[in-house]
C-alpha cells in the first residue's frame, strides 16, 4: 500500500521516511519531502528559511549516505522506500 507524503507549514511529516537506514534530521526530511514534490532547489530553500547552497549541500549528504550520484536516484530511492517501507 503506497502511504502518501504530507508537507505542512510547520515543516514535513511522513511515515515515509521514519524507517530509513541513517537518522534524518527535520531538515533533511523537509529536502526529501520537496525533492519528491519536484520543487526547485530555490523554492524549496525558500519555503525552508534556508540558503539554496546549504540545501545543495544536504542533497550532496544525502546523496552520498546512500550511495546514488544523482537527484534522479535519490528520488527513486526515495519512492522504492515510501513503497516498500
């Protein structure tokens, strides 16, 4: 059963990401969330009260914590979870 995603004005929320292999940090959940939203790194740094370079760094963490060199892989990671989690 595919649970759904919820990003609420004080901050992101999902089931979705409770169960994954590193501790998340409400921030990097917040990127995760809008990165599956297809928000642009400035809208989504916007919305966060963060600098666009500071959430490219996340996504950089992220990316390397779980082993995937793109944005693309992150979000079928992200998605293969939410799926299967």
């Amino acid at each position: 059963m595919k649970r759904s995603a919820r990003i609420g004005a004080g901050g992101a929320s999902s089931s979705l990401l409770d169960n994954y292999p590193i501790p998340l940090s409400e921030r990097q959940r917040s990127i995760l969330l809008y990165l599956a939203t297809g928000l642009s790194d400035r809208s989504a740094a916007n919305r966060m009260a963060i600098s666009e370079r500071t959430l490219q760094r996340e996504l950089k963490e992220l990316m390397s914590a779980w082993g995937v060199s793109s944005r693309l892989q992150l979000g079928v990671h992200i998605a293969l979870r939410g799926l299967h989690s």
